[in-house]
C-alpha cells in the first residue's frame, strides 16, 4: 500500500473511532430515563445514527431496516447482553431504588455495545463491507470483545469528569 492510500485510510480510522467514541458516550444520556424499554428505544436511535455516519464515512449505502437488523442481531446473539439491557431497564419500574440501579448499570451497558457495535461496523466497511453483505455471527467473539472494551472506555469518561452525574457529555 502506498504512504497516500495508507494516510486516507489512517485518517477514516481516525475519524471513525471519533464518531464511535462521541455516539457511545452519547448513549448514556438516554439511559437516565426513568421509564422502562423507552431508554432502549432512544439507544437503538442513537445506535443507528452511528451506524449512518460509519456508512457515510467510508461511503457505504445506508439502509436502516438493515442496521436495525445488523444491531438487534449483535445484541440479541449475545444473551447476557441483552438479559442485562432488559432488566437494567425493567428494573426501574421499581419505586426509588429502581431509577437509582438502573441510572448506575444502564450508561456503562449502552455505552458499551454502541462502542462494540461501532467498532464491528468499523472493521466491516474498512474490509469492504456493506450493509447487505453483513454477517453477525462471524463477528461475535469481536463485538464481545469490544463490548469489554467499551464499557471500559465509559467508564474511564465517567470517572474523569468527561461525563456529568447528570449524564450530559462534557466536551474536550
């Protein structure tokens, strides 16, 4: 590869993990919702948001049935993933400590999995990948993987002050 083709592609990765980082960040905010499923909701919105500035990045067609699809499937294949979205969520509907555990355990879970969706979209369009050529279970052991990652890049934003307690997205 030459030096130019390498720096335009260094240069999407660039802009590409900054889309992911902000997007993943981003979804904390929904998570302070106190109502139950409506957080998940407005998650997956953000989610597919991402997934259409990634497509636009590198140029791919953007279809959102299809990222619907693509998220629902990197989610639902992983179980504990998707148990713990749910009954972080749920659990809210329990009075006064409901929102509080649920405030607690639901930014890291949906910070997390827009980082691992994100980054596994990444990886998909850097390799030539479109929406319709997208299999989920190929890619699962690495959305694990960047999940674990994920949640750790949320954290580490939460614990430096980037994100507020309110949830709001402190800018750089």
């Amino acid at each position: 590869m030459n030096t130019e083709v390498q720096n335009v592609t260094s240069e999407k990765s660039e802009e590409a993990s900054k889309i992911i980082r902000n997007y993943a960040l981003g979804s904390i905010v929904p998570s302070l919702i106190p109502v139950p499923l409506v957080d998940l909701a407005i998650v997956t919105g953000v989610q597919l948001k991402m997934l259409h500035s990634l497509a636009n990045l590198y140029g791919v067609p953007f279809k959102e049935e299809l990222g619907r699809s693509a998220i629902t499937a990197l989610i639902g294949g992983t179980a504990a993933l998707s148990m713990s979205r749910v009954v972080s969520s749920a659990i809210k509907t329990v009075p006064g400590i409901g929102s509080l555990v649920g405030a607690f355990s639901m930014p890291v879970i949906n910070g997390g999995s827009t980082y691992a969706i994100g980054k596994v979209f990444m990886m998909h369009f850097e390799s030539g990948g479109t929406m319709l050529s997208f299999e989920p279970e190929k890619v699962r052991e690495y959305f694990k993987k960047e999940f674990e990652a994920g949640k750790a890049v949320v954290a580490s934003a939460q614990a430096s002050g980037e994100v507020g307690k309110d949830g709001t997205v402190k800018s750089k």
